[in-house]
C-alpha cells in the first residue's frame, strides 16, 4: 500500500504532498496540473521503474524530472511492503538521469494495477515480477513489470517469460493470474492489491460512471477474502465524485484536488473534505471543477451570472432587465428552477416576464 508521497522540485508544483487513505483516494484537477503525473509517480514508488522504462514504445509514464535541475529534487515515499513500512527519500542523479534507489533487496507492495489516461496497461505482479532466489542468491532477471501499450492490450504481443506468455492483465483477471502464478511458485496470493487509473469514467456511459467506483472499491469481497484493496483515481466526471456519496468514509477514503491559485496562478494540491451535494450536477460548482454554475453550456452559464448580477442592483433599470431577461428566454428551458426567482424580480421591476 502507499501511505505517503512529497514531491519536492519535480512535477508542476515546487512541492506537493499526499498522505493517502487506505481505501479510496479521488484525485481531481483541470487538465494539465499533474493527476497523470502523480500516478505515474504512485506506479515507480511502489514498483521502482517508470512505465516508459519498461516498455520504450509507451507515449506516457515517461519518467519524472527535476523542475529546476540548478536544485535538489526529491521524492519522499512511504510504502507498507509484505513485511514492513518502507520510509524512503529518493533524490535525482543528474549525472545519471535517474532516481536514486534504496540498498538492497526491494519493497514488496503486492499486486499492482495501472490503467493509463491512453488505454495503456500495467501490471507488477508479485509472483511474476519480484525478484526470485537460487539458493541463498538474488536472481534479478525477472522483467521489472509488464506494461502493455493500447496496441499491445488490444492485439497482444508475443513474448515468453518464465515460460508462459504474458498476458494482458484486466483487473480481476490479474487477480486470477496472479493467483495461478502463486500456485506454481508454491505461495500464498498477496494479500496486497493497490490499483492506479487514470481518468477511471473513460469511454463509460453515464449509466456505469455512476457505478464503476464502487464496484471497483468492493473488488475487495470478490478477490480474496484477506485481501485489502486500495484505489487511487484520476477523474473528471461529476457523477463518479457523487457516486461514492453513500459510502465515502474520511476514515478510509480521501479527496484531493488541483488547483491555480494565486497571483501569478500556481499549482496548488489540497486535501478537500468530501461533502455530499445531493446530485451530480452540484458537482460542477465544487473545488473539483470550479464552474461558476452548474448549466451545461457557457451561454447559459453567461445569461445566468449577468442575471444575478441584476438581481444585486438597488434600483435596476427596467431595459437592462429585459434585455437579461431576452437573453435568458434564448438558453434557458422553461423548467429551469431560475425562472421563480427571476419571474418575480422582472414583475418587481416593472416588466413582464
């Protein structure tokens, strides 16, 4: 499980921390301030490799850099292992382009599980990817992870380790693989799953972006009964962030979000206490998207906002009032809930609605 990541002068902010929870964790931001990034940067803290080092043909998982490279950059890492906590602090090597790693034999997080933003797939399976022992000797020539570009999961690729073809792993599909290949080994299945995904409502209808994290979260009951499962997810979708409304727990699940703030404007990441909002649509208006009004089109939102600002004014004038008026009869429904109280402030004003 990963416990705690500090990024400090890499990535898009001089420094960004997250104490994750050990159930659920929603990260959301605008396009561009780093949600990719941090998974990737999840993925290489509990497995060691960047994505795009294990398979060169990858678009994304590229590895991380220093922001400033006139400074020292560090990743501060905090990762509960088969046996024990492992609490780490890697810096850059620029002579070496390349992240320091810590002495002797690696952290085992268990079954781990990325779905990228691109249709890519990676999987670190423990029995298949940690390192393996001759006799009283490290064997480290094992592949460092399967990571399968959008061609290679859809059309497959030929290859042979440990004589067996790797497969392109689907969530309980890598379970069940992961559970074959402990068989063979002689061993218990890992009691470990951590699973990335990156824009986890791509290509889903509304119909399943109201479900998918919930059956995701209680993967847990299907897998193995002492298995403990932890998700961390990228999203965009207000209905995902309404989905877990029910059941969202600040004891085992937490929020974080991306923002500019500031003058100039900075990337900030906060944890955010997770409110429910009753629909989907309040959603809009939250930290998690910043929206001025919840209206599906910018005009309506424009209309809407120059019709409140109306409504501020002590002594309106009756043409502009009609003319926000004109403005909201062209993007608004007659069911929309603006009208009751925009109805009453033209007939106060004078007009008819």
């Amino acid at each position: 499980m990963l416990e705690r990541l500090k990024l400090q002068n890499v990535g898009p902010a001089p420094e960004m921390e997250l104490d994750f929870a050990q159930r659920v964790n929603l990260i959301t931001g605008d396009n561009g301030l780093g949600k990719s990034f941090l998974l990737d940067v999840a993925w290489w803290a509990l497995t060691r490799r960047w994505p795009q080092e294990v398979n060169r043909r990858m678009t994304s998982g590229l590895p991380a850099r220093p922001t400033d490279r006139k400074r020292p950059a560090t990743i501060t890492l905090g990762v509960t292992g088969k046996t024990k906590t492992i609490n780490y602090i890697s810096t850059y090597a620029a002579r070496d382009e390349a992240w320091t790693g810590k002495a002797g034999r690696p952290w085992n997080p268990g079954l781990v599980i990325y779905a990228h933003a691109d249709g890519s797939f990676s999987v670190w399976d423990p029995a298949r990817n940690y390192w393996k022992k001759k006799g009283d000797v490290d064997i480290q020539e094992r592949l460092a992870a399967y990571v399968f570009t959008p061609a290679e999961v859809w059309n497959g690729i030929k290859a042979d380790v440990d004589g067996a073809p790797p497969i392109c792993y689907m969530l309980t599909w890598s379970w069940a693989e992961h559970r074959l290949a402990a068989v063979q080994l002689g061993e218990e299945p890992t009691t470990q799953v951590v699973m990335l995904f990156d824009e986890v409502e791509s290509h889903l209808h509304p119909r399943w972006q109201r479900v998918i994290l919930k059956a995701l979260r209680d993967l847990v009951g299907v897998l193995h009964d002492q298995a403990s499962v932890q998700l961390i997810v990228a999203t965009h979708s207000p209905l995902v962030l309404a989905s877990a409304e029910p059941w969202f727990d600040p004891k085992k699940d937490a929020w974080f979000d991306i923002d500019l703030e500031g003058k100039p404007p900075r990337v900030q990441l906060r944890k955010r206490t997770y409110t429910p909002r009753g629909a989907a649509g309040y959603w809009l208006t939250s930290e998690a998207f910043d929206l001025a009004t919840d209206r599906g089109s910018v005009e309506a939102e424009r209309a809407i906002l120059q019709a409140r600002a109306l409504l501020q004014e002590p002594t309106p004038q009756l043409a502009e009032v009609m003319k926000a008026h004109a403005a909201l009869r062209a993007v608004l429904p007659d069911v929309d809930r603006f009208w009751v109280r925009w109805n009453a402030f033209v007939e106060q004003s004078g007009g008819q609605p």
